[in-house]
C-alpha cells in the first residue's frame, strides 16, 4: 500500500469520541451504562414545523456565507446580549458545525511551522488541528495562567486559543484576563482566538465576550456554535466572527471543502430563533442550579475539581489514585458501566484528572456517578 499522509497518520483520535463509542458498543451488548461522557447537554425542544420553509430553496445549496437571514438573527442577538457588534454581511460566516470552522480558521492565519500557543486542559481537536494545517501545538500547563502566556510567544507565534466559557473546567476568563491576551496578541502582532461555544452556559453578567472588548477584531477571531447553546449538535451549525478580510479566508476554504451548510437547517434555526431561545434559556438556567448543586456534592464527599462554575463540565481530580485516568476511565467504565473522559485527552499535564459531564443524567444518577468515582480513587489509592 502506498503511504498515508504524515499528519493524518500522526493525528490522535478524539478522546471523548473514542470513550463515547465504547459506551455506544457496550450498550448495543445490552448494558446500561450511566453516561457522564458527553460532550452535550439535552434539552426538550419541540419539533417546529419545516412547512413555511422556504420551498423548493431548501433543497438546494444556500450562501456560502451562510444565508442572510440567520446572518442577521445572530448579529442582533449578539449586540444585544453581549455588546458584541458585528456586520452580518462581512464579518460573519456560517458553516457545517463550529469544529469545522475552527479548523478553516487555522488553514487561514497559519504557514507550515507556525505556532498557536494553548492552554491544558485544552479542547481535544485544538492540536489535531493546528498539526493538520502543519502548524505547531504550543501546549501550556494546567497549573499556569494567561499572565504566564507572554514566555511562550516565539518569533513563530501566530496565536493564541482560548475556550470561555471553558470545556473541560467550566472556567469563564474574566474580562481583565482577555484584556490581558488582547495586548499580547497587539503588542506581537498575533492573533487571539476565543473559543465561546458555551456562550449561554453561563450565570447572568459572567460571560464576558471577546467580541466586546475587541470591537474592530483586528486581531481577534471568535467561534460559536448551534450545537451547545441550541442543544442541537447533529444538525452541525456553527459559525466564526471577525474582520472582513479573516472571514474573507475563511469563506475560500469553505467554498472549496463545504459550500454551505446545510441549507433547510439554516432556514429552520432562523425561522425558529427566538421561539428555540425562549425554550432553551430557562432549562439552562435549570442546568446551571444543578451543577451548582452537584458541585456541592463534590465538596462534601471530597472530590476536587479544576475551578470553574460555568457549561455542564467538571474537570475531576483523580489524586491520589495511582491509575492514569485512561485506566481509571476504562475500569469505571467496564466494572462499573459508568462513563467518564480521561483527563489526558486534554494534554499530557492533566493525567490526573477526568472530565465528568453531568449536562444529560438526572441529579440522582450524577451522585451515584460521583460517588463510585470518589470509591474507585479511594481503593486505587
Ligand atoms: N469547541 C468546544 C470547546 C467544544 O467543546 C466543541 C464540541 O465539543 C466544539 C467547539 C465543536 O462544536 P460543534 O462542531 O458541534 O459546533
């Protein structure tokens, strides 16, 4: 067999994807498993009617940008819940799920051999990615802050990434830390991307968008997403915000490797935005109240966590067990069918950690998850 591509060859596989397909293959064996892997939280949304869509438009390839009307459904919702302006026609494109445009994104501000620095734990896909388009993973230890950043940047330094509000951690950076990024990206001339596809998942007043202190994006770029703040991952809208020149790039990739996206999805999230919204916000509100409960739990029976009060994520210690978590995760799972992502997907200095993901089982199963975690650390300490 001719060779495959280095990078795809060298590319590893999604962490949380690999564990949620054991759960997927011990469930077809009949098992109940309690999932505390996934990376989504599940909302009740009602089905809307697709009947007023525009037909037969629906069938066939929209805007590339995304179509208008969607466009400016999220430009509005943006000025007015995060003071985040930005111009629906230039500075905005759609596509099929923000991983997607994360991944153009980089295609677009990056040479062979550029660095993007990023902190751990870190978003599974940020150095897959960055090594897909030949550019080079800068990883920062969990232990270190933004203000620690500045010792990374190199002559090759191209950006930066950050995830607000944070998966695995549930972190949201404050405002004076992304000023604090913002004049590092301007003073070495290099970008700042933010990551917000938690955006709504947030207690009132704590988001703070990038898009709100960087009001020209001169040198910032931020994702967002349907899948999390919507509860609706699998239709695969998510979208990046910037100059018109970044969203420029950006709209070349896309037209070469995606078109658009799916077009009758797009029509249907515009159609429905406010009435989805509506329904959405007070269950995450209710989501919220129970990880604040829940981290309650934690405290009581012991467990520690990385900080962070936002998303449906805890990063969970495992010391002083002497497992790493992949074995930690792979015993809980197959001994006590219980689901967790180990920390090590999301860099080699969190090892001693695992992603604990509460958005999907009830308050009830979260602590029976809880407690055999804190069991098994216990008896493999
Ligand atoms: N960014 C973060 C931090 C995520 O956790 C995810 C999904 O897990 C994504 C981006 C990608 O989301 P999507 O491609 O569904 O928009």
């Amino acid at each position: 067999m001719p060779t495959l591509s280095r990078v795809t060859t060298t590319a590893e596989e999604a962490m949380s994807i690999k564990y949620n397909t054991m759960v997927y293959d011990l469930k077809r064996q009949g098992k109940n498993v309690l999932v505390l892997s996934l990376g989504e939280a599940f909302f009740e949304i009602p089905l809307f009617s697709f009947k007023d869509l525009p037909f037969p438009g629906i069938y066939h390839y929209s805007h590339s940008r995304g179509i208008p009307e969607l466009r400016t459904s999220l430009a509005k919702y943006f000025k007015e819940s995060y003071d985040f302006p930005f111009d629906p026609e230039q500075e905005i494109i759609i596509t099929a799920g923000s991983k997607a445009a994360i991944h153009m994104t980089f295609m677009s501000i990056l040479d062979p051999g550029d660095e993007v620095i990023m902190q751990e734990p870190l978003w599974v896909s940020y150095p897959e990615q960055v090594k897909l388009c030949y550019g080079v993973p800068v990883q920062v230890p969990y232990n270190e802050t933004v203000y620690d950043f500045e010792k990374y940047i190199t002559k090759k330094t191209k950006a930066i990434v950050v995830n607000s509000p944070h998966n695995p951690t549930g972190y949201v950076y404050t405002k004076k830390e992304l000023n604090h990024l913002l004049k590092l990206a301007r003073k070495h001339d290099i970008w700042l991307l933010c990551d917000e596809a938690y955006s709504d998942f947030a207690e009132a007043g704590e988001f703070v968008s990038l898009g709100s202190i960087d009001k020209k994006k001169e040198h910032s770029i931020i994702f967002n997403s349907i899948s999390k703040n919507y509860g609706i991952s699998g239709w695969r809208l998510g979208y990046v915000i910037s100059n018109k020149d970044v969203i420029y790039n950006v709209l070349k990739a896309n037209q070469h490797l995606i078109t658009c996206p799916a077009t009758i999805l797009e029509y249907y999230i515009a159609a429905h935005f406010l009435e989805i919204l509506k329904i959405t916000k007070p269950q995450i509100k209710q989501l919220l109240n129970k990880r604040m409960e829940i981290s309650n739990y934690m405290e009581k029976i012991g467990l520690q966590r990385l900080p962070g009060g936002a998303t449906f994520y805890f990063f969970v210690s495992i010391n002083p067990s002497k497992l790493t978590s992949e074995e930690f995760c792979t015993k809980l799972l197959q001994e006590r069918y219980i689901s967790a992502v180990p920390g090590l997907g999301y860099g080699k200095s969190c090892d001693k950690f695992i992603r604990v993901s509460v958005g999907t089982a009830t308050f009830e199963d979260n602590k029976r998850g809880l407690d055999n975690i804190k069991e098994l650390i216990d008896i493999t300490s």
